[in-house]
C-alpha cells in the first residue's frame, strides 16, 4: 500500500511539472543587430510590471507607439515614440547604445531625465516583446515593465496566453494593463505636411 501511495505521488509531481510552462524555451532573448526583426513601428497591445508601485504610472497610458529603425553606427538604435496620456499626447525621440542583447537609453522629458536598460525576446509574428527596466540616478532599478507591441495593435487569444506564461517566466505580477488604438498622431509627420504648405505659399505667383 505505502508503495502505491508512492508511485500516486510521483506521478502527480510529474504531472504537476508538466503543466508548469517551460520557461527556456519561452523566453529566448533576441540578439540585437541588423539583422533582428525589432525595426519599424509598433503599437502597444500589453503590458505587466514587477512591483506594485510601478502600476500606476503605466495606467496613465492610454496608448502608445513606437518606432526603431536602425542607425549609420552598429551599435545604437533610433527610437521615436509617442504616448497618449490622460492629459494629452507626448512624444519625442531617442537614441539606444547596445550592449550585448541589452540596449541603454537615456529619455528627456520635460526637463525630467530617465534611464532605460532594455532587452527583447522571441515572441510571435508580427509582435515585439520588450522588458524595460528602469533606472534611478544611483543606477539602482526602479522595477521592470514587460511590453508587448504588434504591427497593428491587435492581438489572437493564444498569443496572449503566451504573452503571460512569458511574463510568469520573468517572474512578472499577474496583473495586466492593455493599450487602446487610439494613436497620438506622428508630429514628424505634421511639421512635414505643414512646411510643404509652407513652401507651396512661398512659391506661388503674386496675384496681379
């Protein structure tokens, strides 16, 4: 009987690590070159954080998107971004040295400074998954974000599933805040349309 009762117990230990997600093969970091499939515009779908202290500043946004694009030197990705908040839309622009499969952005705004060490993982198609850790002037870590961006915004139940057990893995809150897709509009884009307006004007004849 005692020999049963063990061979019952082993076999619901294997069960029970069978179902745990396996987290090396969740979560595989992405090298960072010219070559990673990090670049162009994403929108925000999810995100998670690791202290509790950290919820409320991602719940202020509303939506967000960003932009990577490689740059003339190997070793620094451009980064423009756009963030809609309760009180309006800020963005601005950025450059990312690497290190490794780590990335270290240093972000202005509105005379406020903050420090970003940043790493990407595999993830679906068409998606990108960002840790964002942030630092605070003694170079001490704030807490982490976990974000999950993809080409359109939208997302299919399974990848989200997947999302989590990634965030489980990371050793993220089980708590969840999830973007909308009502986008800040691109400023670059605004100024641009607004100068060939300019140059049109500057160029017509003078009415006689």
């Amino acid at each position: 009987m005692a020999a049963q009762l063990v061979v019952a117990l082993l076999a619901l230990t294997s069960l029970g690590a069978a179902s745990e997600p396996d987290c090396k093969d969740l979560v595989k970091p992405l090298v960072l070159d010219s070559h990673s499939p990090i670049y162009g515009k994403w929108v925000f779908h999810v995100g998670s954080w690791d202290k509790p202290g950290l919820k409320k500043d991602l719940l202020s946004v509303n939506s967000s998107w960003v932009e990577l694009a490689a740059s003339s030197d190997s070793g620094v990705i451009s980064i423009y971004w756009a963030d809609r908040l309760n009180d309006g839309c800020l963005q601005g622009e950025a450059n990312a040295t690497i290190t490794g499969m780590t990335s270290h952005t240093t972000v202005y705004i509105n005379g406020h400074t903050s420090y970003h060490d940043g790493k990407y993982y595999e993830t679906c198609a068409d998606c990108l998954l960002s840790e964002d850790t942030t630092l605070l002037p003694n170079s001490q870590s704030k807490g982490r974000y976990l974000f999950l961006f993809t080409r359109t915004g939208n997302l299919e139940p399974s990848e989200l599933e997947t999302f989590k057990k990634q965030a489980e893995c990371l050793k993220f809150l089980p708590e969840y805040h999830f973007g909308s897709t009502e986008l800040c509009p691109d400023e670059r884009e605004t100024s641009a349309a607004e100068k060939s307006e300019l140059d049109q004007t500057d160029t017509e004849p003078a009415a006689k």
